[in-house]
C-alpha cells in the first residue's frame, strides 16, 4: 500500500479503517529505508502516521507459540516474525491482509482470515 500499487490500495481502502498493523511492520518498513547513518526514522514513520500500530506483549507472544506448536504438528513451520504478525492480527479478531507468500498457509486461513493480495507471477 505504502507503494501505491493500485490493486493493493483499492483493496485496503475499500475495508476502511483503522489501519492496523504491528509494530513488527512497522519496524520492517522503517528498516527497509535506513542505511545512511542518517536516516530520520521518525520522519519514516510519519509517511504512514495514519496506520496505528499495535504493540507486541506477551499474550500476542504466547498466541504466536500456540500458532507455530500447531503447525510444527503438522509439519510445518513459519519466520517468527510472521507469527507475531498473525498473532497480532488474529489479537484483534480482524482480517490479516499480506502481499507475501509467507502467510499461504492452510493452518492459518483455518484459523483466522487472511487475504493475500500478492499479486500471482
């Protein structure tokens, strides 16, 4: 969304807000833009002041270690920070919009909803 991608935005949009997100995404969005020394991380932030961020604690924590206890049953396994991303989601009981093939799992759109808006290569 913070692209601009048409389709991406659109399809955000048409959900309304609050914007959510966790504060792993913000970090990785903010992280993908330092690198001079410099860089005003603050000011990174702002460019999407209008998404609120939604802490880590603990329950979001231990909801993430059931998450991926699950999956390991199943043979599976995924990037913990993706499941403190789902878990923040799944806290809130809203929809887990990604553009990431990460998230394509069976075990999570069983447990929560979740659109991908990756678009198919």
């Amino acid at each position: 969304m913070l692209a601009g991608v048409p389709d991406i935005v659109e399809a955000v949009e048409e959900r309304g807000q609050p914007y959510l997100t966790s504060s792993l995404c913000v970090f990785e969005v903010v992280d993908g833009r330092v690198g001079s020394g410099e860089t005003d991380v603050v000011g990174v932030r702002q460019q999407f002041g209008g998404v609120r961020a939604l802490d880590l604690n603990e329950q979001i924590a231990l909801e993430a270690a059931r998450m991926q206890d699950k999956l390991m049953d199943d043979g599976e396994r995924m990037a913990v920070r993706d499941l403190l991303i789902a878990a923040t989601a799944r806290s809130t009981g809203d929809e887990l919009i990604v553009s990431d093939s990460d998230f394509e799992t069976g075990f999570l759109t069983e447990m929560m909803d979740v659109t991908n808006l990756r678009r198919a290569d």
